[in-house]
C-alpha cells in the first residue's frame, strides 16, 4: 500500500501552531511495515523528515516541488495565483499513490480517481467568523477614500481568498473521509461546510510537550524573572490574531490591578517581541499606555519546555479567545496543572467542561470578574487543577495516532 | 437565514476632524468605534458605512483607524456650510451623496429630497437655559433644530431627561426619539497606578491632596458656586485640599477667573494645569483626585462624573436635569443653587471614609449600566428602521 502524506503544511508556518502539534505527533507514530510504502510531497526549502526526526530507518520516497511565493512581478504573481487556485500534482501522480493524506485544506488535493483522498480539518473559523477572516470583496468597492490601485489590490486580496477557500470547502466535500479534531469542528463541516456527516470521524488531539533538541532548554533569564515575580501571575501564550482578545485580557489585568492589587502578566508568543512587526498595533497600544505596564513582561517567542516551566509557575492561564477547532493551550495547561480562565464557545466546554473557569460572557470586564474568583479563592483553583489533570489524562497521542492510521489503513 | 438588504448610512463626519475637538465629537468617536466593532459580526455586516469630512481636515479621520468605514470629501468646508445653513440655501444632501440614511451628529441636518434624515439632538438647553449658551449660537440652534426635527424620520438623544424635553417641545410620539447612552470607555478610564498618578500630577504643576472639576469654564458649570462652597469650608480641611479646575476656555469665564484670583490672594489653594491637559493624561487626574465635583446647572447627560466613577474616585453631583440618571445613588447629590449645603456635603465627603468607599463602589456598579456597544446597537437598529 502506498500512502502519500502531504507535509508542505510543516513548512509554510504551521509548525508552531496546533496544526503543526497534531501532523508531528502523528507522523512520530507511523506504522512500519513492509507492505507500506511513504510518499512524502514537500516543498524544496527542507526536509521536515531529517528537521523533526521523524522517519527512523525508514526508506520513503521524497516528492519534491519548488515553492512559488507571492511576487510583484505580474507573471510570477499569476503562476503564484494560479499555482494556489489550481494546485497541480504531477510528480506525485507518478507514483501512483493509494491514499492521499492532505493535513490542511487550502493546499488541494490530485484529482485522480484512483487515489482516495483523507483530509485533516482544524477547524473553518474563517467561515465562521467571516467579518474577520474572510470578509467579502464587495466591502472594499466602496471604499472610496483609498487610491484606485489600494483598492483594486484589496478587493483581489479578498476574491483570492474567497476563491482558496471555496476550493477547500470542495476539497473536504470530495475526500474519501475527513478526520476533525473535535465535535465541533465536525457539526460544523456539516453545517458550514455541507460535508455528509458519515464521511467525518472524529480523533482528538492530546496534549504533548514535545521534546526537539531545541526545545528542552530553559533560559535562564525566564527563570530569573519568574522567580523574582511578586504577587500572583496571569500567562497568555499565543498570537495575537483577531478571534484572541489579547486587548481584553490586557483590559482585564489593568482593572485588576486598579482594583484588587498588583498582579503580573505574562505574554508569551512569537509576535510578543519589541522588534516584533506583526503584533497587533491595537494590542501593542495597549500595553504600552497601560498604567501597570511596568509588570506587564514581554517574553517573545518561547520553547515547549519553557512553556511547560511558565504553565507550572503561573496562578492562572488566560485564553481569551472567539473561536477554537480544539484548543491545545487550554488542555495544555490543564495538564501542567495551571488553573484556566477561557470564554465558552466552539470546542471548548467539549474537552473542558468542568474543568476551566468559563466567563459569564465575552469581554475584559467578565475576565476580571473570573480572574477576582480564582486569584481568592483557593479552593477554586485547586479544584480546577485536580479537574484539569484528571481531564487532560483522558486524551492521549497513542489512541488516538492509533485510530488514525487504523481509518487510513480501512480507506483501502 | 435569508440575505439582509444592505442599509447605506452616511454620517456628516465634522465633529470628528475639526480642531475643538468637543464633548460631541468624543461622543460621535467613541460610538461610531462601537459600530466599527459591530460590523465585524454577520448580524450586522450588511450595514455600509461613509463618513463626511470636510476637504481640508479629511486626513484627521485616519487617526481612529477605523476598518470597516469608507470617507468622502464634504462639498463644502464647515464655515460655508454654516454660512448656507443661516441663509437656508443648503443643497439637498443625498441629491449629491445618492439614497442613504443621513447621520448628523451635531444637532442641525442637511435638507434631503428623498432620504431619511436622524440627528443626534443632545439636550435642549438652548431653549430652556438660554442664559447658559452662547446668544449666537442659541438663534443659530433654535432655528436649526427646529427644522432638524421636521426634516427627521427619527430622532436619536442621550438621556432619559432630554428625551422627555424633545417630545414635549417638539409635540412628538415616544417611538420617534431613541437613547444612546454616552458611557465610559473603561480600557482608559480605570484607576491609575500611584507612579502614573505622581508622574502626572507633576507634568501639570499640582501638589498636595485635591478636589477635581473637569469641563469647560462656563457659566452653565456653576463654577462660582463651587468656589464659593469650597470658600466655606473649615481651615482644616481647606489647607488639606486644594482645588482643581481642569478644562478648556468657555465663554464669559471673566467672573470665573477673578474669583480664582482673589481666593489665590488670600492664601487658598485653588490650582489650574499648567498646560492644556491631553486625554490620556485624564484618568491619572481623576485617579489622583480626593472627590470629584460636578455642579452644573443643566446637563444633556453628564459623562465626567461617570468618567471618574470608572477611576475610583467619589463623586459630588447636583441633583438637576440628567445628572442624577447619569450618576444613579453613586453620587452625592446637592442642590445647585443651595451653596452652604453643598459646602457641607463636600467636607462631610472629604472626612467621612466609610462615606467615600461606599460611594466608590457604588460607582463600579453604576457605570455598567452604560455600554458604548448596547448604545451603536441602538444606533443601528435606528438606522436599519429608517431605512426600512
């Protein structure tokens, strides 16, 4: 049999985040035996293979394509588009392949009969919340304080967009079977996506700290600070993209401290750096008129093992957050035993129920309302804790890896 | 779920980007931020939004950054508008902008031919205070207002208080005026930080323990009686509260100013900033302050108040017009007019702590019940039945 696995997801940003979590620890669990044989389709820039040890003594073969990126040139930004809107896979159908593993959506899929297509669904939160993700080109037309070509530029933005996403939506409609990460994610294929409901199974994620080579060190300077902080300490880690409301919870802490007394907040993340361009400048206006700012401490990009160090030390996680396919961090730091304060949406109240705080409703106000029945209330946390263990122990990577190369192994 | 028919609103945007920039345009800014929130959301994503602004200000609309707004160019600059407003040779607005809902959120309207039109009418002060407005103005308004509410389709206001004024002047029905409540943005307005608060006090040349007034030097703010009760307190607690008078140059403010004088001659500690006081420096002031004193004489709303609800500090109000819906029981209320009680009430909050904490808290809970997103909820439910 002859399985071919779509890694490209692992090289254009998606190693970071949950996406990323979900392909490796899958791939580290990979069935060897000699029936099989691994087709993996990469791009040229490396080799995720070598980069995160995964293959062993495995012998695979290698499919590799080059990458086309956004261009200015107009006929290397059309190959780009076209390249995106019609994804070809001609030295991939070579080889014959009898499974395609596709772990995310908008990156196609061959249109070969014989092939029988999995795909991975995260979630659709761009369809969900549309206004921010994927708002309608028709929005920009009237935008007539910005020159013709700003607005023409947008109003592409917008359609090439809609038209990637429209070509996942097709993708996961015609996949032999598509695998979600939860029941939520599933009802909404089927509400949003039109996906059968028979086609979809569920397997959910687990929390790991994964351990790379360069993920087990801890910096010193985390320690020192961590140790040097008084009065209890509130985590975020994570991006700072539209469905977090990082704003909120930075709203939240500032209340608390004008309020209630001195706390501390963490901000962990890629994009929590002060030479960082992409953090949101409403956010990063934020922080910087706070009142409290000088405990508000910046860590920038930070490995699991700090991660896990941060969770442990931390009175409370804060995940402010719209929507979720699954929400790692939130199990993540229930296993870390970290007391979670989060909103009530999506996938949440389905891997967390009863064992986070959910606030009332959205919004900084609600957040420190929780943060004040958490931060004195000690009982509280410690049940939350002792919730959260028991709950992050009932998903685990082995079942569910196991499951997974089970259903792909039934496609046949 | 059927498709929303889309409702194209134009709001004439010159509060925004004008110099003075006034409690109104804090109002019709703070709002429309709102709205720009909201239209993220599905529900309300069939609404277009365009915004007026005059030619020669239009690059100050930028510094909101709003996202989900377009901008056009007004056809004419504010003077001239003004100017054809008085002679009533204004051109009908939609025959240049096309069929919208109309906008104006500073009292007076563009004539429309075939639009729905809705100003934001604030309170009615220049007609049952007209002492209290400037005699230019008043004529200009009373005419103007007068023919917002008889081209209007709706009329949207701030209080309970002006609301019942509008029917009542204007011979109305109840469904025909909508509130949208002003209310505290409180990602600025909480309790600063002590560093913060030193640092400011600083910047702005005071010292020592203070009593707070924040608003325009005006008749209206009932300044000379807060003066005068503030004369009238006992030695003690004078010397250990100053007084300060933070906010921009109204009109007929001479009184005003030789009062202060005088009072500063005989060794009273009546302070004004140094330098012109910026709005982020404001919740540091209002954090700073022992008691915040507001005893206008008239309010259309009254958003200080609550502003220094939000930072914490205990509020000293008059119990006339909207102030007392705006304040709620956080306040101690006094009568304008009566100044020896109002001395009384003052020093009786500056001594009594279990008073003060009391007030305090009562103030968190007040300033809940106004939300800038429950109010553009209201603005586009308006719009959207205009539209209609």
């Amino acid at each position: 049999m002859k399985i071919a696995f779509d890694l490209r997801p692992l090289q254009i940003g998606h190693q970071n985040r949950g996406i990323g979590a979900y392909i490796l620890n899958i791939l580290e669990r990979m069935p060897k035996n000699d029936g099989l044989t691994y087709i993996f389709l990469r791009y040229d820039s490396s080799n995720p293979i070598d980069k995160y040890n995964l293959g062993g003594e495995l012998n695979y073969i290698d499919v590799v394509i080059k990458k086309r990126s956004f261009s200015k040139n107009p006929i290397k930004l059309l190959l780009y588009v076209y390249s995106n809107l019609v994804p070809a896979f001609n030295k991939l159908k070579r080889h014959k392949p009898d499974v395609f593993v596709q772990c995310d959506y908008l990156l196609g899929a061959p249109k070969n009969l014989r092939t029988k297509i999995i795909t991975i669904s995260y979630d659709l939160i761009p369809y969900v919340l549309r206004g921010y993700y994927l708002p309608s080109w028709r929005k920009y037309v009237g935008f007539r304080h910005l020159r013709i070509r700003s607005r023409v530029r947008l109003i592409l933005h917008a359609w090439f967009y809609e038209q990637k996403y429209r070509n996942g939506i097709r993708l996961l409609k015609r996949s032999k079977r598509v695998i979600s990460i939860s029941k939520s994610t599933t009802s909404d294929l089927v509400r949003l996506g039109r996906v059968p409901e028979n086609k979809i199974s569920t397997i959910y994620p687990a929390a790991s700290f994964r351990k790379n080579k360069q993920d087990v060190i801890i910096r010193d300077e985390i320690k020192e600070l961590v140790k040097n902080l008084k009065g209890p300490t509130i985590l975020y880690v994570g991006a700072t993209d539209r469905r977090r409301q990082v704003k909120e919870l930075i709203f939240a802490y500032n209340l608390y401290n004008a309020r209630e007394g001195a706390i501390n907040l963490l901000l962990g993340g890629k994009e929590f750096s002060t030479d960082s361009k992409s953090l949101d400048p409403k956010v990063k206006q934020e922080i910087l008129s706070s009142s409290y700012s000088d405990t508000i401490h910046m860590l920038g990009k930070i490995t699991e093992a700090e991660k896990k160090y941060l969770l442990e030390n931390s009175s409370v996680f804060v995940y402010p957050t719209l929507y979720e396919g699954f929400g790692l961090p939130v199990l993540e730091a229930m296993e870390a035993g970290c007391p979670v304060i989060t909103y009530r949406n999506s996938s949440l109240p389905e891997i967390a129920d009863g064992a986070v705080l959910f606030t009332e409703e959205y919004g900084g106000y609600e957040i420190y309302i929780s943060l004040c029945r958490i931060l004195q209330d000690d009982k509280l946390a410690s049940r939350l804790v002792k919730e959260g263990k028991a709950k992050a122990k009932l998903f685990n990577w082995e079942n569910s890896a196991n499951q997974f190369w089970e259903e792909i192994m039934n496609c046949k | 779920m059927g498709k929303k028919k889309t409702v194209k609103v134009f709001v004439d945007g010159e509060v925004l980007v004008i110099k003075h920039f006034s409690g109104i345009g804090h109002y019709t800014a703070e709002l429309l931020k709102a709205v720009d929130r909201l239209l993220f959301e599905d529900e309300y994503s069939h609404f277009r939004f365009e915004i007026g602004v005059p030619r020669s200000d239009a690059h100050r609309i930028h510094r909101f950054s709003f996202d989900n707004f377009s901008f056009r160019k007004m056809p004419f600059s504010p003077h001239v508008a003004n100017g054809l407003k008085q002679r009533k040779r204004l051109p009908p607005i939609d025959l240049l902008y096309g069929k919208r809902v109309y906008l104006f959120p500073n009292y007076s309207s563009w004539p429309t031919y075939f639009s729905p039109s809705i100003p934001v009418i604030y309170d009615l002060s220049f007609i049952h205070h007209s002492e209290f407005v400037e005699p230019k103005n008043q004529e200009f308004l009373v005419e103007q207002v007068g023919l917002s509410v008889k081209r209007s389709k709706k009329i949207i206001t701030i209080s309970h208080n002006s609301k019942n004024e509008i029917i009542k002047e204007f011979t109305l029905k109840d469904s025909d005026v909508e509130i949208a409540f002003p209310a505290v943005d409180m990602h600025n307005f909480y309790r600063s930080s002590d560093h913060t608060i030193a640092h400011t006090k600083a910047k702005y040349g005071v010292f020592g323990d203070y009593v707070l007034f924040v608003g325009n030097i005006e008749p209206r703010k009932n300044l000379i009686s807060l003066l005068e009760a503030y004369d009238q307190l006992p030695k003690d607690v004078q010397n250990k509260y100053g007084l300060l008078l933070v906010g921009a140059k109204g009109w007929l403010d001479d009184e005003i100013h030789r009062r202060i004088i005088s009072m500063r001659m005989r060794g009273l500690r009546v302070m004004q900033p140094t330098d012109y006081v910026e709005d982020d420096d404001l919740p540091a002031l209002y954090s700073g302050a022992s008691v915040f004193a507001y005893v206008s004489r008239y309010e259309g709303f009254g958003i200080p108040p609550i502003e220094a609800m939000a930072c914490g500090t205990p509020v000293l109000s008059s119990d006339n017009s909207s102030l007392p819906e705006a304040v709620g029981d956080a306040a101690s209320l006094v009568d304008a007019t009566d100044i020896k009680s109002m001395s009384k009430q003052l020093a009786k909050l500056l001594t009594n702590n279990k008073l003060r904490q009391e007030l305090v808290k009562n103030g968190y809970e007040q300033i809940m019940k106004f939300d800038w997103e429950e109010s553009a909820k209201v603005l586009l439910k308006t719009l959207e039945e205009a539209a209609a």
